[in-house]
C-alpha cells in the first residue's frame, strides 16, 4: 500500500547525503566549495515546495545519524562529530524517466524558486552551528568525494514526518 503524501502534494525537496571523508567542487577549475569530514548533500526542490519542506529538510541532514560511534554503530550526526556539510545545488534529483529515454525536468522548481530554497536550506544548516560550503547555482560543476562507507541515503522531505 502507497504511503500518503504529506499535505496532499507530489514534489518534495529532496536530498541524497552522502557521508564523506573529504569533498570538493570545482566550478571552471577553481574550487568554489571544500570540507573534511562530513555530509556531501546534492540537493533539489520540486515545484510545489515551501518553508515548511526546508524546515523538514534541516533537521533531518543536521540530525541524520550516519556516523560511527566507539561501538561500532552509526549513532551520531555530523553535529556529534563536528562534521561539515557540502551542499551541491542539483535539479537533475528531479529527472523523470519513465517516457523515454531524456529525463524531463518539468516538475523541478523553476531555477529563482529554487535559488531561495536553497540558500534557505544552506542558512539553515548554518544556523544549527554547522560549517557549510556550497556549490554554484546554476553552474556546471565537478564534484570530487571520498565517499566514507560507503553510506548514500536518499532524503524526500514528504516522507520524513
């Protein structure tokens, strides 16, 4: 049986987290954002999207328990860490494939909605205390990661109340 959508709509914000030893993007060679130990998070908002999935979505990338602790067992967020996050702006979270063979984009938010998502979920990040480097909006970029684990969760914030 298929889970109910939160608040009746269809497009979350959406994530994949990435726990990373190290990560870096380069926009044009030039590093525009790099961080140790951490979250890589590629990140992507859908048409129908507001402040209350951002919300959603800072709490569950700042509280993620993905890291290790001495037993073993990953019980700890990257703020019990002292990890830091990288936040690669990514509509292409948004690519729907199932007529062909070219993902459509046209349930992704429009690209000034999703800039203000964005830097909404970046600030919040940064107000929970954590070190937070981004990527380029609307740029091409090359992303370079050691991926720790490796540890790849797929957050969807209609599915995290």
């Amino acid at each position: 049986m298929p889970l109910p959508e939160a608040r009746g709509r269809d497009r979350p914000v959406r994530a994949v987290a990435q726990r990373v030893r190290k990560a870096s993007v380069y926009v044009d060679e030039e590093t525009v954002g790099a961080i140790g130990q951490g979250l890589l998070v590629y990140l992507g908002a859908g048409r129908e999207d507001d402040h209350t999935d951002v919300d959603v979505m800072v709490r569950k990338l700042a509280g993620l328990r993905i890291f290790e602790d001495d037993a073993g067992k990953m019980s700890r967020c990257v703020v019990d860490v002292g990890g830091e996050v990288l936040v690669v702006p990514q509509f292409t979270l948004y690519g729907d494939v199932r007529r062909g063979r070219r993902p459509s984009f046209a349930q992704a938010c429009p690209p000034p909605e999703a800039e203000r998502l964005y830097g909404r979920v970046v600030a919040g990040l940064r107000g929970r205390g954590l070190s937070v480097a981004t990527g380029r909006f609307r740029a091409t970029m090359r992303v370079d990661a050691s991926v720790w684990g490796p540890v790849t969760i797929l957050i969807d914030s209609h599915k995290t109340f």
